[in-house]
C-alpha cells in the first residue's frame, strides 16, 4: 500500500517484497488450516484490489491525516543528546506516540478495518499484548460501526489493566484467555480458533508484521507511513539521511514501518531493540532474532525461541508488547541477510530508557519504545557511535499503560 503524505520515498528493489508465495526468502509462507486457506487468499485478493483502487486509497490517507494525526512529529532532543556523552550524536524521535490512540497500531487498524468494511465483514477480532493494538481496533471499530471482540492473555489484562477499560469503553468485548501462559501468543491463538468458526462474517485484524501471508505484507505496509515520513523530514532537518535507525523489535510493524524507506540505503544501520528480558543467559527473555531458531510459528515460517524437540520456549519481558516467542518473516528475512542488526536490551536498561526520557525531555515512551531508548544509550557507552552521527529513533508509543509497572520497578510510589 503506497499511500501518498506528499513525502519523499526511495525506490525499493524488487526482491524486498514478498514473492508470489508470501516467502522473503527462505521465510513466510502459509502454515494454516485447510478451513483457512481459502480466507487468506480472499484476504489477498481484496488487499490488492484494494490497494490499486484510488477511492480507497484517498479515504485511507485522508483519515489518517484528519483522525489519526499525520503526519507526526520528528523532532530533536537535545537534552536528551546530552546524556549520551562528548560527542553526542544528533538524535530525532518519530513521535508515533502522539498519534490518535498513543501508538503506531492506529495505522493498521484503520486500514484493515477499511478493508474489511471492503469486504463486507461486519466483526472483527484481534489479539492485543500490551493494549495498544486492542484499543486501536477498537477505536476503528467504533468508527466504522463494527462489531469489536479482542483476545487477551490474562496476566497481560492484569498489567494493562488501563488498556482493557478503554477497550471496553469503546465498545469492544474483551476476552480473557486463561491457557499456556496466559500472553500474546494464547491470545493469538484463541482469536484464530474464532476466526476459523466464523471466517464468513469475520475479519481477524493481526496487529504485528507476523503471522501467515498475506498478513505481513499487509501490516508492513499499512505502517510505511512512519518511516516514509520520517525520511522526508530528517532530509528537511538535516539534509541528509540518519546514519541509524533504530525500533524496537517484537513481532515487527513498527519496527518494519520504520525500516522499510531506508532499506536500499546501505549507509543506514538498522537497529531492531529486542526484549532481553532478565538477561540472555538467564533464558528468561524474548530475543527471537538473537537467540531463536528458524521455525514455524503462528501460520509463518520465521525465527522464534524454541527447545530442541521444537517446542515453542517460554518467554519475559517488562514490555507486554514484546513479550512474544517469535518475530514476523521479514525482520528474520532482513537479519539472516545482515541488512537488520538485532540488539538484546534488557529490562532494566529498557527502564533506565524510559527514565532518561522522561527526566531529559518530559515524555514518557511505553516500554515498549523504551527498549529502542536503552539500545542508543548502550550504543553511546561503549562508544559505538562516531562523532556526528544522526539518529532517527522510533517512538512507537506512549507510556500511559505502563506507569504502574514503570512505579514498581522504579521505586516511584
């Protein structure tokens, strides 16, 4: 989906879409039920007529423009620049945060809630770790007049419990799910069993760059509007690109978004912050691209954090939203090809991010978003970036969901 902000935008090589089998090389694909086969193909089917159709397009750009808010800012922190030592770098926050709903997720919900509304699926369903994908459907639900269920793992409705009642406010029916560990991967898997039982009158929104094709590339380019915006105003700011780009890593739309625009510029690192959770070699983490090994996982083949008998391994981290065994087939794609550069980020270095943040420049990023904040610190401490560098950082979402977390690990109440 290229959807037109007036913004500049390179031009992309072929091999980095999906090909005619939703592969990014060696991942991607489809592993689903028979029952689901012929859902994803319509699904398919849809989004590309979709995306050529120029009625869609304009309700789609022009709801982001005069609902969702973009575009949204970039902007210099130079309080923040001055906690990474002599030389400090140039850094430049992609405030997804400000848009409508606190998170980068509004973007994909609105445009496949307009797709389904295409389609003639009046209910839809989606998964949702932290809160921030359930909120946005949700919100878009609303919106479009549509019938709204959301699955959540029950420990993670017990630590965004702020989330679950602005789903429900919005309308939305919120489903515990109460199996295995109660997180993001049951969620995802109880929202599919709906989906397979009313896959007529059912549209299963995925929020995350995962899952089978053609939901990554769908997602992906639902969220290009982050990086495709950003490009164009760090080339206004500075007058030439950033030397990082750097977004935290769980199943990769933002991160994807982000990356995307500046895939074919070979001077531009990209940095995915992965969830180190309680430290690497404790196990008790979510570093899929790390750590993980090349498997099957919710419908796609991709890297995921698995025992030797193949068994989906548990996972931790502080950020419900990363709290995930797996990451989506193109982020594995952009690793195992050394284009994408993963870095574990620990809990407590993810909550020294959101501190520093916080106290430097009055904004307080989800903790999610603050996993790509500790990556540039530890950048900036061991010394890894030249004099002069510019970096563009990824501010995928409020803090709001997390100050009762943030309270507890930060000896604030």
């Amino acid at each position: 989906m290229v959807v037109d902000h007036g913004v500049a935008r390179n031009t992309l090589r072929p091999g980095d879409f999906p090909d005619e089998r939703g592969r990014f090389g060696r991942f991607g694909g489809r592993y689903v039920p028979e029952g689901l086969m012929a859902a994803l193909l319509d699904l398919e089917r849809a989004y590309d007529a979709a995306r050529a159709d120029p009625a869609f397009v304009r309700e789609l750009t022009g709801l982001l423009r005069s609902r969702v808010g973009r575009p949204t800012l970039l902007h210099r922190v130079p309080r923040f620049e001055a906690q990474l030592g002599t030389p400090a770098p140039t850094v430049y926050l992609k405030r997804e945060d400000m848009a409508h709903t606190g998170s980068h997720k509004i973007n994909n919900a609105l445009g496949q809630g307009l797709l389904a509304r295409r389609m003639g699926k009046r209910r839809i369903i989606a998964e949702t770790g932290a809160g921030q994908h359930g909120v946005a459907v949700a919100t878009v639900s609303a919106m479009l007049g549509l019938s709204c269920t959301i699955y959540m793992g029950a420990v993670d409705m017990e630590r965004q419990r702020a989330n679950v009642i602005r789903m429900r406010l919005l309308g939305a029916e919120v489903r515990a799910v109460e199996t295995g560990n109660r997180r993001i991967k049951e969620a995802i898997t109880e929202s599919v069993r709906d989906w397979v039982s009313q896959v007529d009158t059912t549209h299963y929104l995925l929020g995350s760059a995962a899952g089978p094709a053609p939901y990554p590339r769908i997602v992906r380019d639902f969220q290009h509007p982050i990086g495709a915006e950003a490009r164009s105003q760090i080339l206004t700011a500075e007058g030439r690109l950033p030397d990082y780009v750097i977004a935290c890593v769980g199943g990769g739309s933002n991160a994807l978004g982000a990356f995307r625009p500046f895939m074919a510029d070979p001077g531009v690192r990209l940095l995915g912050a992965e969830a180190a959770g309680r430290g690497m070699a404790t196990g008790a983490h979510a570093a899929s691209l790390s750590a993980g090994s090349p498997g099957e996982i919710d419908g796609t083949f991709s890297y995921l954090l698995q025992d030797d008998d193949g068994q989906i391994a548990g996972t931790h981290s502080v950020a419900a939203g990363l709290d995930y065994p797996g990451v989506g087939p193109e982020l594995s794609h952009l690793e195992d090809s050394g284009r994408l550069t993963a870095v574990p980020v620990d809990d407590a270095l993810a909550l020294r991010g959101m501190e520093t943040l916080a106290h430097s420049e009055g904004i307080i990023p989800a903790l999610e978003s603050a996993h790509a904040v500790g990556c540039l610190l530890d950048l900036a401490e061991r010394g890894e970036l030249a004099a002069g560098s510019v970096v563009l950082l990824c501010l995928s979402g409020r803090g709001d969901k997390d100050l009762e977390i943030a309270a507890q690990h930060l000896g604030l109440c």
